[in-house]
C-alpha cells in the first residue's frame, strides 16, 4: 500500500470529479491520502472532505501565502480544531520566500504558531519551506531547543543543508513529482541521503505531476510514479518503497487508523 501524505482535494481543480480521483487512488494501489488545510477558515470544506471518505484524512492549517490573512488564529484555536477525528496533522505552514505573497514576519508569526499547536498536540506539523532555508532552519534550531515536536519538510525541494537540520531535529522529508523530474538530480541526490526512516512520499496534488504526467493535473493516484522514482533512486524495490513510506506514515501519523489490510 501506498500513502500520498499531502495532496489538496478540498481544491476547485477536483470539484466536479473527487469521488473518481479517491478511487483512481484505490486502483492505483494508494490506500490513504492527507488532504491539507491552506486556511483555517476554510477548514469546514477540508474536514468534510476527510468525513466522507474512510480513507481521507485532514490537517488543520494556515499556508503561508495566506499567514497575513489569518493572524487572528491563535495556536489555541489550532489545538482545538484538531481535536475532531479525521485530523492527523497541523498545517501546512511555513516560509515562502519565492512568492512573498504574506510579509516574512507574518509568515514567521503564523509558523511559530504552528510549531506550539503541533508541540502542544503531538501531531506532525508539515512545513512548507521555498526559498528561505537559512531562516526555517534557524527557527526550527530555535523551536525545537524550547521543546521537540514531529514535523515534516513536505515537498522538498531546498538545499540539501536543510534536509540535514531536519533529520537531526527529528523531522521527515517527503518528495513530491519534483523528484522524477529530469533536472531533478540534485534532489535525487539528496533523497539518496535521507535515512529511509524518515521518507515519506506525495502528490501535492493537483500541482507538481510526476512524469510521465508532468503538464497535467496532479491526482493522488500519482504517487506511486514518485514511489517508484524514489525506489530507483535508493537501489531498491517500489515494493519495499511502499512498505517504507507507509510504516514511517502510520509512525508519524499516529492518529491514523491503519487499515486491516495494511499489515502489522
């Protein structure tokens, strides 16, 4: 079984088609997916999403593009909303320095809310970082000193510094589509180097499709050509690949429920 541990599909791009996308996954051999919160309050559509799929699952979470919007969500109204169920996660949030579409010191304000919900909770905060890997490696430095927290650096595709500071602060690096591209080899490269413990693989989805699908919309059930780039990249099986990814899920994710047919 695959897992895609980040994908959208609270967004427009699958509106007229999700209950088809979900089951594609199923075919495809993905047997959950993480759909993430970009914003607090649209979180009503995120959670009902994950409600009426047994296989879906939500985060809770301001992206950073959105961090000047939502200063008025405390790290109390996160740990709150992340009492319901089907929330596994907090986030997305982070930096984003390539777009700047928030000013830096909201977005900083908004993660370092973030990391208290996550720390106060125990659940995995999934970080969003491009372009700004000397500032989220110092407050990740600085956060964690005040206290651990789980986190993964989702869509990774910064410096492979950063990949370090994460795995020794105890966090994940998860690849996306941007992995199996073809000027991707530095990224490759750095992959190569991550303990396989502490992999995880996704979509983003509907962004970032893997090859053969690059161009077009992204889908959960793309995973598996990431999975399979990923397997190539370490010298082992896509087989052992999914078992990988997916036990480093379920210990990271530990709200889940793991399916029965999932394994030990």
């Amino acid at each position: 079984m695959l897992v895609d541990s980040h994908c959208h599909l609270d967004f427009p791009d699958f509106a007229e088609e999700r209950e088809d996308v979900v089951a594609r996954a199923h075919a495809a051999g993905v047997g959950l997916m993480v759909t993430i919160s970009t914003r607090v309050k649209r979180f009503d559509e995120v959670r009902a999403i994950a409600e009426a799929h047994d296989s879906v699952w939500c985060s809770v979470g301001t992206h950073p593009h959105n961090a000047a919007e939502e200063l008025d969500v405390s790290t109390a109204d996160l740990v709150r909303l992340s009492a319901h169920p089907k929330v596994v996660a907090i986030g997305e949030a982070g930096l984003d320095y390539f777009y700047d579409r928030s000013p830096r010191e909201a977005q900083a304000e908004g993660f370092r809310r973030h990391i208290a919900a996550a720390r106060e909770t125990g659940l995995p905060l999934v970080i969003h970082s491009r372009d700004a890997d000397d500032d989220m490696a110092a407050i990740l430095e600085e956060e964690t000193g005040k206290g651990a927290f789980p986190f993964i650096l989702h869509c990774f595709s910064s410096g492979r510094a950063l990949a370090e500071t994460g795995v020794r602060l105890g966090g994940h690096v998860s690849f996306s589509g941007i992995l199996t591209f073809r000027k991707s080899t530095e990224l490759r490269e750095i992959a190569a180097g991550i303990p396989r413990d502490r992999l995880l693989v996704e979509t983003d989805a509907p962004y970032l499709a893997p090859m053969p699908h690059r161009g077009k919309r992204n889908e959960p059930a793309f995973v598996a050509n990431t999975a399979a780039v990923l397997a190539e990249t370490l010298g082992t099986s896509p087989d052992e690949i999914a078992r990988q990814t997916s036990e480093n899920f379920f210990g990271l994710f530990k709200k889940v429920v793991r399916p029965v047919d999932a394994g030990a």
